[in-house]
C-alpha cells in the first residue's frame, strides 16, 4: 500500500497577545492511494490549522509533511468570485498557475457536462444553488488536475438536505476521477457516511485519538447515502461520539 501523505509529529503553536496557544501536539497519520480519510474533530479543535499546514499553506512548529503529487484545496467556503463567470471562476486557478490551454478547457467542459452545469458556464455565482456552488467550486480544485483532494468541511454552509443530495454528488465525483482525499469535518455522520478511514482529534492541544477503519455492509455501489444504512452505521456513531466526548468538562 502506498502512501499519498504522510504527516509525522506534527505540532504546531500560535504566539498571540495573549501569550502560546498549543494547538496540534503530536499529530501522525496517513493518506493511503485510493481511500477517503475523514479527520474529525470538534470546532476549534486544529482541523483547519492542520490542513493548512498539509498545503504548505503553513509552517509546523515542528514534524515533517511528505505528499506525492499535487494536493487540491476545496474551503469551506465557496470563494467564487461574483462578478465572473461559472467558467471563468473554474479556470482563475489555472490563471495564476498560467496553465489555460486546450487540454485543460476540454477537461473542464467534460467536467461541467457530466456534473450537470453546462448550462449554467456563462452565468454568474448568484444564480446558482448553494449545492450548485459547492459543485463549481470542487470542479474549480480538479481544474488543475490534482492528485489529492482536501476538503474543510465543504458541506457545513449548507442546509441539511442539500447537504445530504451536494455529499453524495461530492463523494461520485471524487470516486469517478480517482482522487485521495481527505475530508475535515465535526459532523460524525457525514464522516462515516464518506469515508474509509477516520481519524479522530482531541480538544485543544489536539492529537489523533484513534483511527478508524470503516466497514459498512451494502448491497449495491456504496455511496453516503446508501452508507446511512448499513447496518454498522449506528454502532460506528456511538463509538464516535463517544471519542469525541463533546460533553467532557473543559
Ligand atoms: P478548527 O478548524 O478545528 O475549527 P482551527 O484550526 O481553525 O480549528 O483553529 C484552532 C485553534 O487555533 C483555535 O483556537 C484558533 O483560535 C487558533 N488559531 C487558528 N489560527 C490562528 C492564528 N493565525 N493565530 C492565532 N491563533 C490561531
Ligand atoms: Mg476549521
């Protein structure tokens, strides 16, 4: 099995008015080819500082990231920019990158087809759904054709249902282009739902619990939503919330 990325003692500590914030303590995990690994935790806990630091986005304090391949970054925020165009707001990262070519607009277009906005690649942000952006903005990250996907809680500015429908449109999309990806979230249902592994975060100074293999039986092609019936699904969420401890006094 090989690895995609590998964090190793990962801690990272901010120096504010206040004085140090220790925020990661040690953190360790891998992204094995061909899985979905889910990092959950609760608000505050690092999951974005984590993630930032995976992207080089910042430095560690201390430990050592190692990637193999180039990583896409999906915010939990949309970013799109109003006053461009669908198309023109997947191709910006291409832009800067300066890699607009032929190859890469047909890659587009055959991603804009398939995932249902063709029509809508003239129109402007505000005419699209909330899941309808979070598609254009996952297609924006595989515009530049990245090796692996990290996504912070891409799903958590939408409302329930559409965040049920847009994570199973997320989840075929990323198994049909082949990506690893990593998946922050605090919701524990959307996490087994998604992934195969999930590794669980502690409060602040946050550490990796444990990390767990998700095995869910199914009788047809495993998606989230088939995922919320697999007989295991609600032995796994007592497990993890119990991990999680949300109520554990401060
Ligand atoms: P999560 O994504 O799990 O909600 P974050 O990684 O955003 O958590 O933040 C973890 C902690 O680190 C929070 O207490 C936050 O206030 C603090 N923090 C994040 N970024 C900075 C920064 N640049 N300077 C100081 N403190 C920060
Ligand atoms: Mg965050």
């Amino acid at each position: 099995m090989t690895n995609i990325i590998e964090m190793k003692n990962i801690y990272k500590n901010f120096y504010t008015d206040e004085g140090e914030i220790v925020v990661l303590q040690d953190v360790n995990f891998v992204l094995e080819r061909g899985k979905i690994l889910g990092i959950l935790g609760p608000s505050g806990s690092g999951k974005s500082t984590l993630l930032n630091i995976l992207t080089h986005l910042l430095t560690p304090t201390s430990g050592e990231v190692q990637i193999e391949g180039k990583v896409g970054y999906m915010f939990q925020k949309d970013h799109l920019l109003e006053w461009r165009t669908i198309m023109d707001n997947i191709t910006i990262g291409l832009e800067i990158q300066k890699k607009v070519n032929e190859e890469a607009i047909k890659r587009i277009e055959y991603l804009l087809e398939i995932y249902g906005l063709w029509e809508f690649r003239n129109r402007y942000p505000k005419e699209l759904s909330g899941g309808m952006r979070q598609r254009v903005a996952l297609i924006r990250t595989l515009a530049t054709d990245p090796d692996v996907l990290v996504l912070d809680e891409p799903f958590s500015a939408l409302d329930y249902q559409t965040r049920l429908m847009v994570s199973d449109d997320i989840y075929k999309i990323i198994r049909k282009e082949h990506k690893d990806a990593i998946l922050v979230t605090h919701d524990i249902s959307e996490a087994i739902a998604m992934c195969d592994q999930i590794a669980v975060l502690s409060k602040r100074p946050a550490t990796i619990k444990h990390i767990y293999d998700i095995e869910l039986t199914v009788d047809k092609e495993r998606t989230p939503l088939v995922s919320r019936k697999a007989p295991e699904f609600k032995d796994y969420f007592d497990v993890l919330w119990k991990e999680l401890d949300v109520y554990e006094s401060k």
